[in-house]
C-alpha cells in the first residue's frame, strides 16, 4: 500500500512531465531540462527517502548489517538523485534564453519554495554526513551512537516532513506559472489535474511513511546476538 502510493507518484510525475511538458532534455534545451528536477526530487527525496526510513521497519528480523547497508544505499541514492535535480533547476535558469535564441539568464533563489527547498537540502546533506560517519564509516563508538540515535531519527523524520511540504509548494508554484487552464480557461484540465494528484499522492505516502515509523509495534529490536555483542562490548569498555 506505501509503495503503491509512492509508486503512483513518480508514475503521474513522469507523465506530468514527459506527456503534458513534452517530454525532457538535457543542457541543450534547458526549459525541458528542468522537468527532471521535479521528477528527480520525486523518485528520490520522496520515494527513496521513504524507503529507507522503512528499511529498519520491513527488514526488522533481518541482521542489522544487512538493514543499515541497505538503509544507507538508498539514502546515498537519494543524494545522487538530489544533485541532478538540483543541476537541472541550476542550468534551467543560467541557461536560459530568449526566442531569438540568446542567452537570457534568470536569478535563481527567488521564490519560497527555492528558500526552503535549498534550506532542505542543506539539513539532509548534513544529516547523511552525521549518520554516515557515527553510524556506518568509520562508525563512532556504542554509547556515542546510542546518544545519536534518537536525533537522527527525529531529524530524519523533520526533514521528510519538510521534503512533503516542499513539494507541494513546488508544484503549487509550476502550476501557477505554467497551467493557463485555470487561469485562463476557468477550468480543471487534464495537466493541472494531474499535477494535483502527485501532490495528493506525495501528501499520503509520507503520511503512511511516517505511521509506520513512528508506531512503536514496528520498530526493529534487536536480534539475540546482537544484545549479546552489546553487552560484550559494553564490558570490555568499562574494564
């Protein structure tokens, strides 16, 4: 049922923006370069990202080893995602042009969305460093990750909420610079229905997302050996 959510939300993504703004390309055509900014951020700051929250949920009687390498391949695939998306909205107005064809740069950083969007990125690339090092390589020591460990997951949980909200400003904002049907037309047309119900289905997956991790009945515990190899090494540090 998430996947399901997450998965309707890259699939109307990629139709809002390969069907309805014609498809994508590259620096040679920087207005459709940017379509894969919110089709990037999509697949990873919303549905990876998800993902591996849930890892330590789905996988919860599986060793931790196997849990927190797969926790931190897909946050490192959401870090790839984010670059390129963030690429895309860069080059899309540094490389903006004119209908004659010349080069007519746009300011970046001017709107709301953009503000909190990079203020996002930021609290993510810093969260993945922290994690990274206390948790995964080199891997600080046992009482410091203990100590660690609920703000990372809060602030793992803070981010993705504020990941949810800055898509939907986002959305908001291309629709109101893009979709004339409303505008215009007075009407609700195919694209802006569309671009809705992406909203709609982000809103909810990370709605689910968030149950799940937060309910305390799915929460992973620890496997027999791994309390033991606890204990062993609490032992030895105090000797």
């Amino acid at each position: 049922m998430v996947i399901l959510g997450g998965g309707l939300a890259i699939l109307l993504v990629a139709i809002w923006m390969g069907g309805y703004e014609d498809g994508f390309s590259w620096t040679e055509d920087p207005e459709r370069e940017f379509h894969y900014h919110p089709t990037f951020m999509v697949m990873g700051m919303v549905f990876l990202y998800g993902e591996s929250m849930l890892v330590y949920r789905v996988f919860r009687n599986e060793r931790k080893k196997f849990s927190k390498t797969l926790h931190v391949c897909l946050h490192s695939m959401v870090l790839v995602f984010m670059i390129i998306a963030l690429k895309a909205v860069w080059d899309s107005h540094d490389l903006h042009k004119t209908e004659q064809g010349e080069l007519d740069p746009l300011p970046n950083m001017i709107s709301l969305h953009s503000w909190i969007g990079l203020s996002v990125v930021i609290a993510f690339s810093a969260q993945y460093a922290v994690g990274f090092i206390t948790f995964f390589a080199p891997g600080l020591s046992i009482p410091i990750r203990q100590l660690v460990m609920p703000f990372h997951q809060l602030i793992g949980m803070m981010i993705f909420v504020a990941v949810s909200i800055t898509v939907g400003m986002g959305i908001s904002e291309r629709a109101a610079w893009k979709h004339t049907c409303w505008t215009k037309g007075r009407e609700l047309c195919g694209q802006q229905a569309v671009a809705n119900l992406v909203g709609v289905c982000v809103f909810f997956y990370a709605l689910l997302v968030l149950i799940l991790v937060a309910n305390p009945r799915w929460k992973r515990r620890p496997l027999p050996e791994e309390e033991s190899l606890h204990q062993l090494t609490a032992t030895t540090s105090h000797d």
